[in-house]
C-alpha cells in the first residue's frame, strides 16, 4: 500500500476518535448540568420540609404551653386557684392561670419569675389565689408574710391590706367565723428584687369570743400593747382582780412573767349617779370610761388609786389597761356608789362641799338636803358619815323650784360668808362682809320653773345658814 493512502486513513481514524471524545464531553457536560439541577431541587424541597417541620413544631409548643399557661380546665371550688398577671395591678387576662393545691400558700421565687414560659416578667406582675373552705365557727388567727404589696379578704371583706412596696413583712389578723363555707382570697404584686408570699391560718384556742358584758383580756407580749394580743380570754363579769405575783396570766398561751401588757374591756348599765373606782396595780395602769381617760399611771410603780366618776344612767365602756415591767405582777378593778357624793333629784336641794373657801376644786361631798326651805347648822364635828372632815368650808346649794306669777320674800340668815342667787342673778351679796341680822329681801317673780342657789363660807367654829321664802302681796321693792 502505497505510503501516502495509509496516512489518509491513519487521519481519518484520528479524526473519528476526536469526534468520539467531543460526544462524550458534551454529554457528560449536560449530566453534569441535569445532576446538578435535580440536586437543587431536593436541596430546596429539603429546606421547605425543615422549615415546614419547624413550624409544626412551633405550632405544637405555643399550644402546648398555652395549655399548661391557662388550662382549659377549671379548678376545683375547695382548691387554690393562683392567677398570674404580667403587672402589678391585677388588670387584664392572667398569662398563667393553675392549680396551687390544698395547703399552705408559699412561694419564694427569689430574683425569678413565678413562671419563665409564660410570659411573667421577674418584676412588676401580680397574682390572686382563691378557694373556698369550709370553717368550723370560730376564732381563726390568719398570717401572711410577703414581699411586697398584699391582701386578704375572708368573704369580700378586706382583713389584711398592706398594698404597698415594701421589705419582708408579717400580718396577723384574728377573724370570728361562722360555720359554713367561707371565700379566701390572696392577692399580690413584686416590685423590685426578691419575691416571696406566705400564707396560713389557724384555730387558736387562746383566742376567745367574748360577749359585750364580759370583761374581754387582751394580752400582749410586750409593754405598749401593741400588735396582735397572744390571747383573748373571757375574764367574767365581776370586779378585775390578778394577783399573779411573779407567775403570769397564763402558762400556755402567753408565756411571759415580765414585759407584758393587758387591756380589758365591757360595757356595764350604770344608775345615775357618783361611783368611786378603786385601781391597784404593780405596775402601769390606765382606766378609760366612755372613751375618757380617767386614771394615768402608765410608768412603773405600785399604789392604790381613786377616781371620782358621776355617770349618768344606761350603758357605759370601761377599759382598764396594764403594762408589768419587773418583779411581782398585780391589778384589779372595782367600784361602788359614791358614800359622799349622792345622786340629787332637780327639785330637791343639791348640797355641795368644798374643801376650799371659795367654792373651788371638786366637792369632798354631795348630799341631798331635800325640798324644803335650807335650815342647816353645823359643828366642829362635820359630818357624821366622815365625808367632811373640817371645820372650814364652802358650800353651794342648788334647786329648782316652781313659783306662782307673784312678789316673794327671800330670806337668807347666817353669821358667816353668804350669797344668794335667783337665775343666776345675785340678790344677796355677804361674801365680803357678814351680817349677824337676817337679811330679806322682795322679788317679782313670774310664773315657772326658777333655779335658787345659795352659797356659804362656814369659819371654825359652830355655824348655820338659812333660807326661806314665802308669798306676799304688796309691790317689791325689786323688780326683776
């Protein structure tokens, strides 16, 4: 074969190769192209199934948390049902509503949120458990302690309400239940810092309920009577009498001997008129009536005390309170009608008799010197009932009496001081210089109820004061 064909075919067969070997580099190429776009699509339908799982995910979280932040069933009446609000007002729908059980509420969240998957902040919410239980009648002592603003209401009556901002804090409040059902509500809000509630209730049998003619014992753990007294007794509904000497009021319930404080109280029905309260007491003491204090002697000390009291009739208060610094324990209470100071009828004389020669300070006696004209006379001796033990002393005697339209003569005789009044105005001035002579005297006087008084100044010695009056029918020589 010649030399020139066999190198045409040697090209041909070059060509054909090369030929071959740009197929297969175009088809490999449009694989590569098709591999590639079918890689993107699974890349992009994997992204859409990743983010489609994620949301369902989601989806199934929110629900889930929304059922476990406000379920959709309800808690029982007799259960704490705790609602939570993301401020400090109660206002609004809770983002956290559950049940808290049947115990004693106590939660100390610290610096964290009561709930961190339901929105609660760690500061500025509130909360409110309620539930209803059933009480046996009674006296019930309630304790909260919280940090900061909280409330009680036992029925829709506020009994604690300390709503504020403020430290760690404890309030008792002692509530009189019926027996039944009763609606217990706490509520509260966290400021700034830690957050803690506690709260609990007890049936105290040192707290008596006590009726309004009993004498009613508060007894308190310190000297000033303050805060919640430790026990409420019935103590009767005699006199006051504790002599405790160096024990105290009671070995269970108050059990101090020194540094305590009592405060009784009653209301008594009085008849008009003067009693004499007597106090013993070691160591401070103050007796109150209708409010009124009476006797002060709140510092440490021991005596007996005596107060002068004029009542008018019906019911009164009377509230003796006691402080015990050291050392022996002791008070009591009693009174009686007044041996020196009676109780005198408008018409009748009302003598009173003054220690003072001035009709000053108040009266060592009151007697009733009865409706006719005063005939008085008196001795060195004084009184026979020991009331006016002197010789020197002023007297005033008072009366209304009720005259005819007429002229009347007055006449007043004493050798001593004397001065006599109709209505309030003088018509007989002796005071500075006695007659020994009876002085008379004709009024004018209309028709009606008048008001006499007389007034004496006796000196040492044997004395008497009279005065008498009677109707006449010629002119007075003073016309009223």
């Amino acid at each position: 074969m010649p030399q020139s064909h066999r190198g045409t075919e040697k090209n041909q067969r070059l060509m054909l190769v090369f030929d071959l070997l740009c197929v297969s580099v175009t088809l490999w190429q449009r694989l590569v192209v098709e591999v590639r776009a079918m890689m993107q699509v699974k890349r992009t339908a994997l992204m859409l199934v990743v983010l489609l799982g994620g949301w369902v995910t989601c989806v199934a979280h929110a629900q889930a948390t929304n059922r476990r932040c406000a379920p959709p069933v309800p808690v029982a009446q007799d259960r704490w049902r705790g609602e939570y609000f993301a401020n400090r007002n109660l206002s609004g729908a809770p983002v956290l509503v559950r049940d808290e059980g049947v115990g004693d509420l106590f939660f100390d969240w610290g610096l964290n949120a009561p709930d961190s998957e339901c929105s609660l902040p760690v500061d500025d919410f509130s909360a409110r458990w309620a539930r209803t239980l059933t009480f046996s009648p009674g006296t019930y002592r309630f304790t909260v302690t919280a940090d900061d603003g909280v409330r009680v209401l036992i029925d829709d009556r506020v009994v604690i309400d300390e709503w504020h901002e403020q430290a760690m804090l404890t309030r008792v409040a002692d509530v009189d239940l019926t027996g039944g059902a009763h609606r217990l509500v706490v509520e509260y809000f966290e400021h700034l810092g830690s957050a803690a509630i506690k709260f609990n209730w007890s049936r105290t049998p040192c707290l008596a309920k006590v009726a309004i003619d009993h004498w009613r014992g508060e007894y308190f753990a310190n000297r000033e009577l303050n805060g919640q007294p430790l026990m409420v007794s019935d103590d009767g509904m005699g006199f006051l009498d504790f002599p405790w000497g160096l024990a105290g009021p009671s070995a269970s319930c108050l059990r101090l001997t020194d540094n305590f404080s009592a405060r009784w109280t009653r209301t008594f029905a009085f008849a008009p008129g003067y009693y004499r309260f007597k106090v013993n007491a070691d160591d401070g003491v103050r007796l109150f009536i209708d409010k009124q204090l009476k006797l002060d002697q709140w510092m440490p000390q021991r005596g007996e005390h005596v107060v002068d009291v004029e009542l008018g009739g019906g019911n009164h208060q009377l509230v003796l309170e006691y402080f015990e610094q050291y050392g022996s324990a002791e008070v009591g209470l009693r009174w009686e009608r007044h041996p020196c100071l009676a109780t005198v009828a408008a018409d009748h004389w009302k003598g009173e008799y003054f220690a003072a020669s001035d009709l000053t300070g108040p009266p060592l006696q009151i007697r009733d010197e009865g409706d006719g004209p005063l005939e008085l006379a008196f001795d060195k001796a004084g009184d026979k009932q020991g009331c006016l033990k002197r010789e020197e002393f002023s007297a005033r005697w008072t009366r209304k009496a009720t005259f005819a339209n007429g002229t009347y003569r007055f006449t007043v005789e004493s050798r001593e001081r004397v001065r006599f009044l109709l209505d309030g105005e003088t018509l007989v001035h002796q005071w500075q210089e006695p007659k020994a002579s009876p002085t008379t005297m004709e009024v004018v006087v209309p028709a009606g109820n008048h008001r006499l008084t007389l007034e004496y100044a006796k000196v040492p010695g044997a004395g008497a004061v009279r005065l008498r009056w009677e109707a006449v029918a010629r002119s007075a020589s003073v016309k009223r």
